[in-house]
C-alpha cells in the first residue's frame, strides 16, 4: 500500500516486518536515543502514520507538523503520558498503545526491585566484585524478609493485580488501593483499603498508576511520612508519580528503609543525590525489557497502524471518541 509511516527509535523485527508488507515506505530512526525535537517534527511530516515512544512529546505542534494525512500515532507501551489526546482528537489521529502483553514481565520487574532492594542484593554483590569480601559474617548486609510481610498495591489495574497475584507464593498479606474492588484481587485474600491505610500499613508498597492530575506526586513527603522505616518504596509505573526529592530527602534520613526505581521524575535524570544513596536500587526504564515481550509490542504496535491506515479501527485504540468523527 503506498502508505509512508515513520518510526521514531528502533523497534523488534518482526513489527518493522509487518509494517514493510503492509507500507510502501518505513523510516526507522537510526539513533538510539530519543530524537531531538527539531529532528522529530522535520520527520514526521507528510506521514501517514507514526510509531512513538512515551519520550516523543506528541502535542498541538508535532500535530500540524505531521499534517492532515496523518491517520495514527502508534506509542510503543502502555501509557500515553507523552501525548496530548485532547489536540490528537481534534486533529483526526488515532492515538493506540500496547496494552495487556507486557503486565507479566512488569510485575515480574517489580518484584525483582522488591527482592534486589530488601535483600540488599545490588550492595552486596558490588562488595564481592571489590574484593572486599573475606568470609562469613552473621551480621553482614542484613536485609528484609518478603515472606509473611505486606504487600500494598497502589493501583490494581493490570500489572498491579500481576504483581499482587504473584505475593501469594510469598505468603504475604496484601492490601490494594483502587477506585474499585478488584474481584481477582479478593479472590486471593486481598483487601482494598485507602491509601492512608495502606501505606501505614505495608511492609512493601508498590506503584501501579497511571500519570494522571490526580496522581502527580501522589507520593509525596506527607505520604512517605505515613510509611513504616522499615518500609520499601517500588515504582515501575511512572516516574513523576513520585516527589523525587523528597523521597530522596526520606531515603538519606532513613525514614523508610529504601526503594527500588525503574522510572524517574525527569528521565534520564535522577534527582539530585539519589546515586549516591545505598538504600536504593535504580534501573533505567527496564519495565517491559524482555526478548519476548518487546517483540509482541512492535507486533501490537504494527497491527495498530496497520488497522488504522486501512480505515480499520485499531484494536488497542486508546481516544475513542475520534473513531465516532471520522
């Protein structure tokens, strides 16, 4: 088809596959880094469809750079933070994501944080590559136990009921805050509480909620007071979630135990001081990062712009209401 879509970082083979059968012309960007601006809006314009990353800011002015024609913009994950849906709608674009396939192995990555923070296994293997090591000693780097602790999920949306799911091999009392009951969650025990609650009360809290208004620093110095010193911090949801620097203000002055971080306020940068902190464990943005899982996204995300260029509604379309106008 003479369809030209853009594609703003490299993406799995077997999506850049599917879009080429379909598509007379795919542009990969070569640079493994997120495209500077100028370079963006030169790139996608005249194009039918777009495949973004949630570090491509899509607003008014990528919009009109892009033009009329330009039928999708596919984000390659599960949040669309980056993209303004309201100025999307009004221009005609189809805004998808790639939901559902990559709860598993985010929950997976949480639990890791949660295992690699309480364990003290970052510290700990850093000693022994130093050579620091000398032998057994009852009292060094003692950590946490996760067996028969709290769990508390912030957001039981997917990943959060994946990860809450996955407590039960621990043994863990679980406790969830949501606008809703989750039924899944019940079903093994689990209670929905208020946030207040659940932070006071857990042992492990983990972060499961989209960047919206209403949870911007949702975890703040009021909510990091209300948490246990014995308590860790988990986020792999999104980074201004968090008020990073008071966490890190929490973390220097040992008022919770520690934290595991898989995204950050203002990516890739951390705030200041918190490299520098043991009690914490930072990964760059690893969520989705399997073989398996980043290769069904660039599927999803393929099918979607395919479905969206043949007139088709996109099966993971995400501002539904722009299907209605056109």
């Amino acid at each position: 088809m003479p369809f030209n879509v853009y594609v703003t970082r490299q993406i799995p083979e077997a999506g850049l596959a599917i879009l080429r059968e379909h598509c007379d012309r795919v542009d990969v960007s070569p640079q493994d880094c997120p495209l500077d601006r100028r370079v963006f809006l030169a790139q996608v314009k005249g194009r039918d469809g777009v495949v973004c990353q949630l570090t491509d800011l899509v607003d008014e002015e990528v919009l009109q750079a892009a033009g009329p024609q330009c039928r999708v913009f596919a984000n390659f994950g599960v949040g669309f933070n980056n993209i303004d849906l309201e100025a999307a709608t009004r221009h005609g674009a189809l805004i998808t994501n790639t939901p559902g396939i990559l709860s598993d192995t985010t929950a997976d990555l949480a639990w890791s944080l949660m295992l690699s923070v309480a364990r003290r296994i970052v510290e700990s293997d850093r000693y022994c590559r130093s050579g620091k090591w000398t032998g057994f000693s009852p009292m060094l780097f003692l950590g946490h136990d996760i067996h028969g602790a709290t769990l508390g999920i912030v957001g039981a949306g997917r990943i959060g009921t994946a990860a809450g799911l996955r407590s039960t091999g621990f043994n863990m009392k679980l406790l969830y805050f949501d606008d809703r009951e989750n039924d899944v969650l019940n079903k093994v025990g689990g209670k929905r509480v208020g946030l207040g609650t659940l932070l006071q009360e857990s042992d492990f809290v983990s972060l499961h909620v989209p960047l919206l208004d209403s949870t911007y620093h949702m975890i703040g110095r009021d909510a990091l007071a209300m948490m246990k010193p014995t308590a860790y911090l988990i986020n792999t949801a999104r980074g201004p979630v968090v008020d990073e620097q008071a966490l890190v203000e929490a973390l220097r002055e040992k008022r919770i135990a520690g934290a595991g971080l898989d995204v950050y306020e203002n990516e890739p940068e951390l705030a200041p001081g918190l490299a520098e902190l043991e009690n914490v464990v930072c990964i760059p943005h690893l969520g989705s990062a399997t073989h398996a899982t980043r290769s069904r996204m660039s599927v999803m995300v393929a099918q979607n712009v395919v479905a969206a260029l043949k007139g088709e509604t996109p099966p993971n379309l995400v501002n539904t209401d722009v299907a209605k106008d056109t």
